[in-house]
C-alpha cells in the first residue's frame, strides 16, 4: 500500500501563501485559511484514491502456527481508511502552515507597532510621509 501522498497539500499551502504575499492586506483571513484546508483535503484525497486505484496489490501468504480464527480477525487496511488518511493529511498539512503563518504574520505585526510607538512623532511621520 502506498504512503500518504503530501504533494497537493505542500502545492495548495504554496498556492496560498502566494495569493497573500501578491494581495494587499498581507493576512490571512479564517475564512481563506479553512476553505484551502478543506480543497487541499478534497484534492489530497482524490489523488489518495487515483493512488490506491493505480497501484497493484500486494499479497502476502501466511505462515504462523496461530489459529486461523485469531489471524482473521486483523483486517487488512482497505482503500477507504487510505482515503480518509489523505484527506486528513491534507486538511491537517495546510492548516498547520497557514496557522503558522498567521500567528507568526500577527506576532510580527504587535512587534511593529511596538517599534512605531517607540519613535517620537517627528519620525513617525517621516516614515510614513516617505
């Protein structure tokens, strides 16, 4: 079975964090941060399943001296956990880097204002006249 893919994920957060750098408020809203959660999800999922569709099965053949009623009762993992799997990977991918990028965003933006309140009115207004 393959792994969980993290490429759609990593691309998305990508994607995002480009759309924020190109736009003018420079944060990231709730809103934006869980919808390119939620698509890089579905997306990582749809890739999961094409994944899984696409890649052959493995079969192993068994040799313990266990009784057949106790190997039986381990299911073997099915295509439907490994979707689930990569749609949590990457819900959970993308929001930890846009969440990240948020609170860093936001603790940058106290240190700035921290850093103008500091000057005296005089420079203040150089910096912002020029």
């Amino acid at each position: 079975m393959p792994t969980v893919p993290v490429l759609i994920p990593v691309i998305v957060a990508g994607l995002t964090v480009g759309s924020v750098i190109r736009s003018q408020s420079r944060t990231i809203s709730n809103k934006k941060l869980v919808s390119a959660s939620l698509i890089a999800g579905l997306f990582n999922g749809a890739y999961g399943y094409a994944v899984d569709a696409l890649s052959p099965r493995q079969t192993f053949t068994r040799t313990t001296t266990v009784p057949s009623t106790f190997a039986a009762s381990f299911p073997t993992t099915s295509w439907i956990l490994f979707v689930v799997e990569s749609v949590l990977a990457g819900f959970l991918i993308v929001l930890a880097v846009l969440g990240i990028a948020k609170v860093y965003a936001r603790t940058r933006k106290g240190e700035e204002t921290e850093e103008l309140s500091k000057l005296t009115p005089e420079e203040e207004s150089a910096l912002t006249s020029g």
